[in-house]
C-alpha cells in the first residue's frame, strides 16, 4: 500500500480521493508527538495495514529525532507487541 506522509500525519486514499487508513501524531511538546489515531477503513481490516501504518510512523520518528507520547489504544498496544520500537517512546 502507498501511504503519503505529511509531518505529522501519514494516510492512504482510494482512488476517489476518501482516507481509507491513517495515523495522526500532532506535536504534543517540543520534540513529542502524540499518536492519537489510528484509523483502517473496514474493507482493509485484517489485512496488517495498522501495523504498516506503525511501521512507517516509528520510521519517520526515528529518523526524525523524535519521541512520541502514546495515547490511541492501537498504539499503546502495538508498541507494547514491539518493545524493540520503544526507543522513540516518551517516558
């Protein structure tokens, strides 16, 4: 799946244009994130696109040089099935 990536946002569109799966992760603090949705349409569920979603905002993050605040359940729950991923995680 192609996702677009904005600075704090990466999503994916069907080809009418609608937001079929998407992470948000709006500044919380100087150098923090909050993830605070997560969001998979329906005809894409079960099918990893959450975790991909995941995938590609740790990525970012690291790359980036910052931390994240854990507030959607889907993240907290991902980056607890990942421990390896919590360098980027805010204490």
């Amino acid at each position: 799946m192609k996702f677009n990536k904005e600075p704090n946002w990466i999503y994916a569109e069907n080809p009418e244009g609608d937001i079929i799966a998407e992470v948000t992760f709006p500044l919380y603090t100087s150098g923090v994130v909050a993830i605070n949705h997560t969001y998979v349409d329906d005809s894409l569920r079960g099918q990893g696109v959450a975790g991909e979603l995941m995938e590609e905002c740790y990525t970012m993050l690291k790359e980036d040089g910052r931390k994240a605040k854990l507030i959607c359940p889907y993240a907290v729950k991902w980056y607890h099935d990942h421990p390896e991923k919590n360098d980027i995680v805010a204490r």
